[in-house]
C-alpha cells in the first residue's frame, strides 16, 4: 500500500499570491528600467544625428560660400599682378612732353588704347578704380600713406598727393591708393 505523504512539502511549494504579485512587479520594474534604457540610447542616436546633420548643413554652407568666394576672387593673385603694368603705362602717358607727343602720335594712341582695353577687362572681372583726390579726407581703409608732411591751408588728414591709384575687387581691397597726407600745419 501506499506511505502516506509528507504535507511539510507542500508549505516548501506554496507560493502565494503575494509572492506571484511581487514577482510581476519585478518584472514590471525590470521592464521599465530596460524601456528607460533604450528611450535614453534613442535619444543618445538622435542627438548625434541631429548634430550629423547640422554638421553636414555647415559643411555645406561653407563650401557654397568658398567657392562663391573663389569664383569671385580666384583671380585676385594675377590682378594684383597686372597693376603695375597699368602703373608703367599711365606714368609712361604721363610723362611725354608735348613734342614727343607730336612726335610719337601712333604710338601714344596705342599705349591709350591699351589701357582702355585693359581698365576694360578690369572692370568686366569687378575690378574698380580708386582715385582719392587732393582735398580728400586720408581713409585707412582704401589709402596708404606713403609720407606725411604739414601744408599750410589744409588740415590734419587731408590728403595732399597722390602717387599711385587703388584698386577694388569686387568689395574687396585689392591695392590701397598711396597718397601723401597732411599732419598739423605748425603754427
């Protein structure tokens, strides 16, 4: 026949249904702490994507403007260049007495055609004149001064002479006019 059974088993194996509730919630908190923990990773992706794509709309930026840049400014170096050869041509214009004027007619309308053409392709690629005049106020941002002397009948920072043209690229400075300028008249 049978032995009869133990029932101190059953007070091991009896669970009751706080035990079960407790377990729930275990799991429920061990849920929300795994739901919390990838809220908090997406909103760790979303914050670097969000920075990615505002890097990448810089990045953008700055490369549109760079190369508006360039094409405006790429030829700065060779400009700058040429300058001087405006420079020799308007001086050599400017020095011929009026017999050698007379004398060299051709030649003198050739040099002046010349300069025509070549304040032309100046002025095609943005490039403008800067031509201070005696009389003017001495402005750093467009002028040089190459010496300064005190003239009676001015005042401090007129200018006085010129001695070499500016020259603007597009709104950028490509060469200051060199002027002289005038300090303090002493009295």
């Amino acid at each position: 026949m049978a032995e009869p059974q133990n029932e101190d088993f059953l007070d091991e194996i009896d669970i009751t249904d706080e035990d079960i509730y407790a377990e729930e919630l275990e799991d429920d908190d061990d849920d929300a702490i795994a739901l919390d923990e990838v809220r908090a990773e997406r909103d760790q992706y979303r914050d670097r994507f969000m920075r990615a794509l505002a890097e990448a709309e810089n990045a953008r930026k700055r490369s549109e403007k760079d190369r508006h840049e360039a094409h405006l400014y790429g030829g700065s170096k060779i400009a700058r260049d040429l300058l001087p050869v405006y420079d020799n041509m308007k001086r050599a214009v400017e020095s011929m007495t009026d017999e050698q004027r007379a004398a060299s007619a051709a030649l003198l309308e050739g040099i002046e055609l010349t300069m025509r053409e070549l304040l032309n392709v100046f002025k095609k690629h943005g490039m403008e004149i800067v031509v201070p005049q005696v009389g003017d106020r001495f402005d750093p941002q467009l002028h040089q001064a190459m010496f300064e002397a005190p003239l009676p009948g001015t005042t401090a920072g007129d200018i006085i002479q010129v001695a070499a043209e500016g020259f603007m690229l597009h709104d950028r400075l490509l060469r200051p006019a060199q002027v002289g300028v005038s300090s303090t008249p002493k009295a």
